[in-house]
C-alpha cells in the first residue's frame, strides 16, 4: 500500500468545486438532449402510423419557444455543428448512392432527373413572377424548390426498408436535383453579387470559387480516402471509421476554405462510389451512426423553422407548393413510360421526391448571408413552404413507397398452428416450381 | 386415384436455374425480380423466367432438348436477355447456390398465393430457402423408369454436389463446407429420397397413403433430391448448386443425359437397399469435401471407401461411348479435366475471397463471370 500524504486543510471551505448558477450547458448536453428527445417525439409519431421525421421535427417545434423562453437562445447557434456533420453525412451518403453508370445504360433516367429539376423551375419561376415577385428572387426560390430533401428520402428509405426500382430513382433523382440546385443557386449568387454591386471579378470568380473547389475537393477527397483504405484491412468498420472520419473532416475543410459544404460533400459521394475497376473502399453503411445525427439535425430544423414566415408568406406559399409538386410529377411522368416504370411506380416517384427540409433551408440561409433582400421576401415564401413540406413530405415519401410495394410489408400475425392441407388423395395441377 | 405417368421421348432434358437479383452498389441480394420479370415479358427470348419464393430470385425454365450443344446456346441466349434488361434496372445477376451475406430475414416473399401459403406454413424456413439451385430433367418413357432410374442416379448423388459446388458461404461466414445450400433443403420435413418401391404402381400406393393422411396433395410436397416428375414424364435431379456460369449448367445437364442413358441401356439389377444405406453418409462427404470427400461403397462391402476425385474421373472415362454417341462428350471432358484439377465454383469463390478480402467483392465478381460469359459467347 502506498501512503498518500494529505495536504494540510485550507483554513476555510473553498466551494470552486461547485457549479455556478444557472450551469452553463455544454454541447454533450445539448446534443444528448436533442437526441432523447428526438426519439421520444420519433416513437411517438411512428405509434401513430405517421413517419418519425414529422415526430423529430415537432419536437424541434416545442424546444424552440422553450429555449427562448429559458434566454437559452444562443442555444441554435451552438448547435450548427451538428447540423453541419449530419448533413455532410446525409449528402455524402446520398452522393454515393448516385449511379452515373446507370444513368448511362438508361437515359431515360438522366432525362427524367433533368426534366423534374428544370420542370420545377420553370413553374416555380413562373408562378412568382405572376405574383409580382422580382425576377432574381423569383430565380433563386425556383432553384431551391428544385431539391428534395435527401435527409427525408434516406430516413425514410431506411425506415421502411424499401428495395426496389421507385427507391433507387428516388435516391438517383433526389442526389441529381440536390446537385443542380445547388450550382444554379451558386450561378445566381453571381448575379446577387451584381446588384450588390460588387465588383465584376468578384461576380464571375466567387461562383466559380464556389464550384470549381467544391467539386475539385471532393474529388480530392475521394482519392485520399482511397490511397487510406489500400493501406489498411477490408474490415467493414475500419472503412467506417475512415469515412466518417473524412467527412466530418470534409464539412470542416469545406467551410475554413469557404467552399459550398453542400456540393463539397455531393461530389465525395459520388466520386468515392465504387465505379467498375476502383473498389479499393468499402460499401459500409453509416446507418445507425449516422441516425443519430439525423434525428438531432431534424430537431433543429424543426427549432429554427419560423412559424411568423408563414402569416408573412400566405397564399404564395401555397402556390409555391402547388406549382412545385406538379413540376415533380409532370417531369416523372414525361420518360416514366419510356423507362419501362408502370403508372404507379411512376406516380410513387413523383411522391417521393416532394419533400423539402434542412437542405432548402440551408441555401436559403446561405443566400441570405449573401443578399439580405431575399430574406426579407421570397425568403419567407421559402420558408413557410419548407414547413408545410416538412410534415406533407415525408407523409407524400411513406405512401409513395407503399404504394410501390417497396416498403417492408408488415409482418403478418405469426399463426402457430395453421390448418394442414385437406386430405385430398389426389394430385391437383399446383402451378410449377420446386 | 393413381398419379397419371406422362410419356416422354426418352433422354430428351432441361434445366432449371435459380438466379440471383442483387444490387449493384454493394452486391446484397434486392427486391427486384418482378421489375426484371415485366421487363423480359416484352422481350424475345427462348424458354421461360418465372418468379421464385423470394422477390430476390428469378428461375429459367429451358426448353425440351435432345442434343447438349442445343441446349447450351439457348441457355446463352436466355442468359443475354436477363442480363440486358437487369441491367437497365441497375441490377445484376448471378450464379452460385447461396448468397454469401445476405440476412434471410430481410428477404420479402414474392407475392403469390402459394408462396404466401408455403411462407405461412414453414415460417423463416421459406425465407431461409432463399438459395439457388439447378434442377435437370431428364425424360423416361413411363413411370416405371423413372422409379428405376431415380433410384440409379441415388448413387451418383455426390458426383452432382461436387461438381456444382458453388456454396460455401452463408449468411457473411465460410462455412467450411462446399455446398452450404444444402443444409437450407434438409430443414424440411419431405426433404430426403424416394423410399425404396420397386416400381410406379407401388409408388402410387405410397403416395395415396400419405395424401390419405393429409400429408402431401401434389409431388410438389416432396423436396427430395431426385423425384420422378410425373406432369412432365421425366426424372428430375434437384441436388445441384446453380453453377456461376450457364456453361457450367449445360455441361451438368449433359452428365445427367448421358448417365441416364447408360443406366437405361445397361439395366442394373442389384438390390436398392445398399444404395440408401450410404446415401446420407456420402451426401455429407460430397458437401463437406468435394473431390476429396471419402466416399462408401454400397456394393464393395465393408469399409470400402474411394476419392470422390477418382471416382468421378472413372466414371467419365467409362462413359466415353455413350457420350461420343450422344455428343455430349466434349462436356464431360471439360468436367474430367476440371476433376483432376480440383477446380470447383465454391474453389473460385474462395479465391475471390483471398484475394479481395471482402464478400461483396466476391459477389461482384460472381455476377460478373455470370455476365462476361454470356458477352464472350456471343462474340465468338
């Protein structure tokens, strides 16, 4: 036994070893807190047959006036970290799901990806001009409501278990108009600039910044990564820990280099997606990992919506969603038949790729950085859409993957003794097999 | 009321394959095959692909052959055309008797009245069933010959199993053996062989005692390794694995025909009894070991065992006649050489395994000689 020597008492009690008051909340709480309570509110929206995405979301909904309430406001602040891992994650994992391989086998697919996307636009351009909004803005909001949500799509996708063609386009289509939304939102960042008045290098070198880089470093990235795995084992979570390792390392790098996280992250997907000759890094799923992030980025999402957009936005908010959705399923329907999809499938597509969530929300939020006018105008449009989106969508994805037959059926009541055939003692034609 | 024995033209055949419809992203098997099926509905192509117990699994159905070469270029044409139009679903298929990683539970039944019922009544055994095997018919004039010749090839059961080995990994682990796929048949009740009637009449009678117990209502109920197939007038050989090429699926289908033929012609008249004995032993040496399997000899009396190997390789070289008549010989060959070798599928797989040192790369590989083979036979 070794004898410690005490100190001798300090003449009178010292009481820096207790908290100070109110205690200061560190991001473990935060993040553990917005974890809990996310499931909770997930379990509670799945018990009621709706997807856990709406639950997340409305807790996000009850945290927010709470934490003003408590003068925790800088609460969201703190917490952008995490929205910036869980949604380089969420398009990492979505970018690699892309399959330009695929798309070159079946045009079709490239077509009706491109057609959605630009079908969207257009009516979403046009709807606002209609009503009076200026055409830069009118521009930028079209652009974002080109996306769909790839957080929803792949929380539902995982969710449901669903396999299958609807999925794989929807996954395909969601990757590629994540993608021209966010190089047509950079590309009219330029014209932004121009009314700002900046000066024109600016105008032409700061979009092309933007994507130039972004891309350049995914693909960067997706070498590094690469010349990693050939020096260690193929053991599934070795690949693991050195992807999400680069990833979150990727939203970091991205951001110090002022680069578009966004396209930064996309491109990595893609460009680590084992084409045919490169298979140096594993196809490991980030799924229960990456879960976690997900349910924290929903409830934030859910905390910063502002409901007050949505008295500022009214009706225009509705038209914004009306003419988007018809975009989305006039642009499926244009080369569904040509691809070989039935109706339904087709009709399932077009559902699947309504949501709208984080990722609208943030190109919002970057533009308005960038121009403050759209923040003040269509910007609330966006917004108030985003929150109808936010419950309509994942209702819209759920059913469209059922109504595909792409879900996991539920499972039927297990009966342990069912009744044994009749005891007919002839043969009956039984159709063929085994 | 007796099983009516359809006539067939004798030693005329066809096979059945069991395929894989996997993704491509990382080579798990998908929910695809009725996406894959509605395609080639629209599509030309000879024989016949229909559903299986799983949305993961899709089975050709050849046509009626005579000849081995004829029945080799229509299993590449219908090759071809599920790989062209799997792919422009962004699916690939494959051969092997097993998925090596899949989790069976995740498998969905195809929707179907009677795979829902088969579902509902084994429980995980259906979708454990989820492996993919060859069957090979091969015709008899009545159902007498097919008792007797069903019986015959009993014998010959191990030679199939090493030859198509292509299994040796299940649910992410090797399982040491060659043929894991079997393990997913034995598990039900009517699996096994056809007790030991001598002829179709007292066939018929052990079937009308088991349909008088309620038992079994169709042939369909017995998942024996060879049963005689009274709807088609053919004895059909269920223990093969799916080889991982469809060359590999003719050249068996052709060991079939020609072994037939030579049992037909010189009819053996020894006791069945012995041939059952050592059934089940012999069909555990061939799983586990392949060519190295120690197998007992029914008629050579005690502790007689001979290499699978050897016996294979003798059993070709004494075929050689009939298989030069037949014209099946080239396959047989081709089979003898890949004995003395020891080269099997499930020996390809294992070293896809060493070299990659991951199961998905295995399964991309696997679905990649599926493919390129069918391309190289086309070219040529």
């Amino acid at each position: 036994m070794v004898h410690v020597t005490r100190e001798a008492k300090p003449p009178h009690m010292d009481a820096t070893f207790l908290p100070t008051f109110p205690p200061t909340l560190g991001y473990p709480l935060l993040f553990g807190i917005l974890l809990v309570a996310g499931m909770l509110g997930g379990e509670g929206a799945r018990r009621l047959g709706l997807p856990r995405v709406i639950g997340y979301v409305l807790v996000g909904f009850a945290i927010a006036p709470i934490a003003s309430a408590m003068d925790m406001s800088p609460l969201l602040d703190h917490t952008r970290i995490f929205v910036d891992i869980a949604l380089g994650l969420v398009l990492f994992d979505l970018g690699r799901r892309m399959d330009l391989a695929w798309m070159k086998r079946d045009w079709t697919l490239a077509a009706k990806g491109v057609a959605e996307a630009f079908i969207t636009f257009g009516l979403v351009l046009g709807t606002l001009l209609l009503l009076d909004f200026p055409m830069l803005q009118s521009a930028i909001a079209a652009s974002i409501a080109m996306a769909t949500s790839p957080a929803v799509v792949l929380l539902a996708v995982q969710d449901q278990r669903a396999e299958g063609q609807v999925t794989e386009r929807a996954l395909n289509l969601t990757a590629l108009n994540s993608l021209i939304a966010s190089i047509l939102v950079t590309m009219f960042l330029a014209s932004a600039h121009y009314e700002a008045g900046l000066e024109p290098e600016t105008i032409v070198l700061h979009p092309l910044y933007l994507f130039l880089g972004s891309l350049l470093m995914g693909g960067v990235l997706a070498s590094f990564g690469r010349l990693l795995a050939r020096q260690i084992d193929r053991a599934p979570d070795l690949h693991f820990a050195l992807i999400v390792g680069l990833v979150v390392g990727a939203v970091g790098l991205a951001q110090s280099l002022k680069l578009s996280v966004i396209l930064c992250l996309l491109a990595f997907g893609l460009f680590s997606r084992n084409d045919e000759g490169k298979h140096d890094l594993l196809t490991v799923d980030l799924g229960r990992g990456s879960r976690l992030f997900y349910i924290v980025l929903f409830v934030i999402t859910g905390a910063s919506l502002p409901l007050t957009s949505f008295e500022a936005a009214g009706w225009a908010a509705f038209a914004f969603i009306a003419a988007r959705a018809a975009g989305k399923f006039i642009g499926v329907f244009a080369f569904a038949m040509l691809g070989g999809l039935r109706m339904r499938q087709a009709t399932a597509l077009g559902a699947t790729l309504l949501p709208m969530s984080a990722l609208a929300l943030l190109l919002a939020h970057d533009v308005s950085q960038i121009y403050p006018q759209f923040a003040q105008q269509l910007g609330t449009v966006v917004l108030a859409g985003v929150i109808v989106m936010e419950f309509a969508g994942p209702l819209a994805m759920q059913w469209g993957l059922k109504f595909a037959g792409e879900a996991e059926p539920d499972a039927p009541a297990v009966q342990s003794a069912p009744t044994p055939p009749p005891a007919a003692p002839t043969s009956t034609g039984a159709p063929a097999a085994h | 009321m007796p099983l009516d024995f359809t006539r067939s033209e004798a030693l005329t055949f066809g096979v059945e394959l069991e395929l894989m419809v996997l993704n491509t992203r990382d080579f798990n098997l998908t929910r695809g095959a009725s996406d894959v099926l509605q395609r080639l509905a629209k599509v030309k192509h000879p024989g016949e692909v229909k559903p299986e117990i799983t949305e993961s699994m899709i089975e050709v159905n050849s046509s009626v052959h005579r000849k081995y070469p004829e029945l080799l270029a229509e299993l590449r044409l219908t090759r071809d055309a599920i790989v062209t139009e799997a792919e422009k679903l962004n699916l690939a298929i494959a051969g092997g008797g097993a998925h090596p990683f899949h989790k069976w539970s995740e498998r969905r039944i195809f929707d179907t009245e009677r795979f829902q019922r088969v579902s509902q009544l084994y429980g995980y055994l259906a979708k454990q069933f989820t492996v993919f095997g060859q069957h090979i018919h091969i015709g008899v004039a009545n159902g007498d010959d097919a008792v007797y010749l069903t019986h015959q090839l009993a014998r010959y059961i191990p030679h199939f199993i090493a030859l198509s080995a292509a299994s040796p990994y299940y649910q992410g682990e090797d399982t040491s053996f060659e043929t894991s796929r079997l393990h997913a048949v034995s598990a039900f009740p009517l699996a096994g062989h056809l007790p030991e009637v001598s002829d179709w009449a007292e066939f018929n009678t052990y079937f009308d005692a088991m349909a008088g117990h309620g038992i079994v209502t169709s042939m369909k109920d017995f998942y024996w390794d060879i049963r005689p197939k009274p709807e088609y007038g053919t004895v059909e050989i269920r223990i093969c694995d799916t080889p991982l090429t469809v060359e590999g699926a003719a050249e068996l289908a052709a060991y079939a025909q020609t072994l037939a033929a030579e049992l037909l012609r010189n009819r053996r008249t020894e006791a069945i009894a012995p041939l059952y004995l050592v059934y089940g032993y012999n069909r555990f040496q061939a799983s586990r070991f392949g060519f190295q399997a120690q197998l007992a000899d029914p008629f050579a009396g005690a502790r007689a065992h001979v290499l699978l190997r050897d016996d294979v390789i003798a059993t070709f070289t004494r075929l050689e006649g009939v298989a030069r008549e037949l014209g099946t010989w080239s396959a047989l060959e081709s089979m003898r050489e890949r004995a003395r070798a020891e080269r099997s599928d499930a020996k390809w797989l294992r070293e896809r395994y060493t070299e990659t040192k991951s199961l998905n790369d295995v399964v991309r590989l696997q679905a990649a000689r599926w493919r390129e083979s069918a391309r190289a036979a086309t070219a040529v």
